[in-house]
C-alpha cells in the first residue's frame, strides 16, 4: 500500500509550497525539472523539500494539507523546525 504524503517545499524565493501526493519522488522531480507541472514552484526552482507527513488515507492528507496552508509563515517554520528536532 502506498502512502500519502502531505509536503512542504522552500523555493528558491524562501517561499513555501505545500501540497499532498501519493508519490513524493515523482512529484519533487515534477517540481523541480518538468517545462509544464506546478506553475508556483516552476518559476521559484530550484526547490527543497523540507517537512512531510505521511497518512494511509488520501483524504487525511488533503485536510492536513489545507490546515497547513492555512498557517501563517512563522507558524510554517515553527512547524519545520519541531519536525526536524524528532
């Protein structure tokens, strides 16, 4: 069974791009290479991948999704910095 994962990208801009997949190696090549995928991050490249969680139900991760998306900068960075202190 494959996971989905709720990710947050830092472009090149210091920005943050947060989505969910089901396929996280595809989509940061998509990210960072394909001409025509994800026209936030193709102007912003390269991109980082610094924070994920994984969930067992496409939906959950969509909801995690928006509840990051709805997040404040600082809220975001916090959110990176506890994920890497585990």
């Amino acid at each position: 069974m494959s996971l989905n994962i709720t990710y947050i990208l830092k472009c090149n801009d210091w920005t943050f791009y947060t989505w969910s997949t089901n396929n996280l190696e595809k989509r940061l090549l998509q990210h960072n290479n394909n001409k025509s995928w994800a026209r936030y991050t193709k102007i912003r490249r390269p991109v980082e991948l610094v924070y994920f969680e994984e969930f067992e139900i496409l939906n959950e991760a969509r909801i995690r999704e928006n509840q990051i998306k709805k997040l404040s900068r600082k809220q975001k960075i916090e959110l990176i910095e506890n994920k890497s202190k585990t």
